[in-house]
C-alpha cells in the first residue's frame, strides 16, 4: 500500500495490466501508421543515398510526425550493432566496412531536404579501433562543406575504453550540440544496459565541456523501466554536476516481446513534474513527455537552448 500511495504522489501510478497479462497501452501515447506524401518523400530520399535512420532501426513512435516535416536522425556506420542492450531495437552482429562515401551522401541528403539543424547518430562499433569516432569527424566535415549553415548535432555511443581520444577527435570538429544518453539509472544498468558503465558515459559528456565549453551538451533518460523518483532526481544532480545542458526524459516502450518489459507508463502530469523539478535544478533546457525522444523537435528545442544560453551571458554581463 505504501508503494502504490508513493506513486499516486508522483502522479505516475502502475496501470492495471490487459487481460493477457501485458501493460496496456494509455491513449496518451498511440500514435497513428505514417502516410503522408512527406513521409514517403524522406523515406525514399534515404533509400537512395543508401542512408540509415535510427528513427527505423529503433522503431520510433514520432516517425511519421518527423518525417512528414523532412526531420530525420542519419544513423552512420551502418545498421548493425555490436551490442545487445536490453531497450534497443537495433540488430545485434558483426557490423559490415565503413562506407567512405557515407559523409558526402548525408551532406547531398541534408541539402536536399533543406535542413536547418541535422542530428546524426550511430550504432555502437566496438570492433573498430577508434569506435567509429573518425566517421563521426568526416561526417561534420561534410556537411561544414556543403551546409555550411545547418547547424549540427551528434548522438555517440560511449566509445568505450577508448573515449579520451575519440570525444577529442570530434570536439576538434566542433558539432554545435554533443549529446550522449545515459539511457537509466545506475541500479538497472546491468540488465538494461549492460555493455556500458554509467560514470564512464557521464565522464564522456563532462570530458566535451572541458576540451571546449562552447559546444551544448545533451543527454537522455527513458521512464517506466522501473526507476524509483528520487533516482531520476539524482541522475538529474550528476547531469548538472558534468554541466549538462540539455535534458530529454521520454516513456520507454518495448519494441518486441524479447526486449525489457515496461514496468510502468508514467502519465504526462509526471513527466511535467519531472521537467519543472530539471528546470530548478538549472538545465538551460528540458524536454520531457511520454513521446520524447533524443532528437524530436531537435531543431526547436536547440534554437531556444541557445536562446536561453545568450539571456544568460547578457544577464552576467557577458
């Protein structure tokens, strides 16, 4: 009893489970098949650069809003990773040869598609001695060349146990946003992301603001996992603590009957009392909603960040 009245105060109660023993999914989060001519444009336009998207690979839900609008998220270094974290749709293997002409074909895809601000991520590339960060370079190299005023934002795995030098390399190439998802909290690390340690992705972001505070940081968390409030708190204070800038906190849903189950969808009240707990605890910016993802409404959310950041240094007299 104590439990369920703890959770009725944080407004994010445990919904009674379907009649076949599944969560039921709330009205809040059902989104309806894509099938505007903008979505069938954008998809199209990927095919025939040979381009990945994470929004397909991880099956988001907001496909069909994004794309409609000509907003996609370029996964590079191909679709396969060389991990199996336990929330990622993404296929698990032995990844295929960077592709050299990739960066190019992501520049001409963003020049086409008119792009203001572009996000760009990866699958994990563990057999690749710099973890594919080199790839990273020459994609922001590419689109410095041909979209010189696209603004441009990286979405990296962890680079792990090669990190120091691979977060070097594409700070020199200065994206405007470097985001890295913490993904949880610690505790469930070892059955939701077990590949990866926490203080190490922390260390990653805090290593970006040191090597040039200039570039915005960014960082995700996932709810419903099972996650207790006061650790999302804390998650929270050790972003603020690497000087992250940018929070996005989203509703976790499994993409297939093998992926980590959801224990719990946290009801849109909850996700605003999340964010007006971040925005106190001094993140220029917050998203946070059952359909956030990293890089929805990407453009927007990075346009009032760097608002945000100028009122900042006018009112430090900066």
């Amino acid at each position: 009893m104590h439990r369920y009245l703890e959770r009725m105060n944080d407004m994010a109660p445990n919904p009674l489970p379907a009649p076949s023993g599944r969560v039921r999914k709330p009205d809040w989060i059902r989104v309806k098949a894509p099938t505007s001519p903008g979505y069938q444009e954008t998809r199209k336009l990927m095919r025939d650069k040979g381009l990945a998207t994470v929004c397909e690979e991880a099956a988001c839900p907001n496909i069909g809003e994004c794309w409609t609008k000509k907003h996609a998220t370029v996964m590079i270094l191909g679709d396969v990773c060389t991990r199996a974290c336990a929330f990622c749709n993404v296929k698990t293997g032995m990844p295929r040869k960077v592709d050299p002409n990739e960066p190019q074909n992501l520049a001409d895809a963003c020049a086409e598609m008119g792009l203001e601000h572009i996000v760009i991520t990866s699958v994990d590339r563990d057999d690749l001695p710099d973890g594919g960060a080199s790839q990273f370079v020459k994609v922001i190299e590419a689109l410095r060349r041909t979209t010189p005023d696209t603004t441009i934002e990286i979405l990296t795995p962890d680079f792990r146990n090669k990190h120091e030098r691979a977060v070097e390399m594409i700070v020199a190439a200065r994206p405007d946003v470097y985001n890295h998802n913490l993904e949880t909290v610690p505790r469930l690390y070892p059955t939701i992301r077990p590949g990866a340690r926490y203080y190490a992705s922390l260390r990653l972001l805090e290593s970006v603001k040191r090597l040039d505070p200039s570039i915005f940081t960014k960082s995700g968390i996932m709810l419903g996992l099972g996650e207790e409030r006061l650790e999302v708190h804390q998650v929270m204070d050790d972003m603020r603590s690497a000087d992250i800038d940018f929070l996005t906190m989203g509703q976790y849903l499994q993409p297939t009957p093998k992926h980590a189950k959801v224990m719990e969808f946290v009801t849109p009240a909850a996700f605003n009392a999340y964010a007006a707990i971040a925005r106190a605890k001094g993140f220029l910016q917050v998203a946070s909603s059952p359909l956030t993802r990293s890089s929805y409404h990407a453009d927007k959310d990075f346009a009032e960040m760097r608002a945000a950041r100028q009122a900042q240094l006018v009112k430090a007299g900066k």
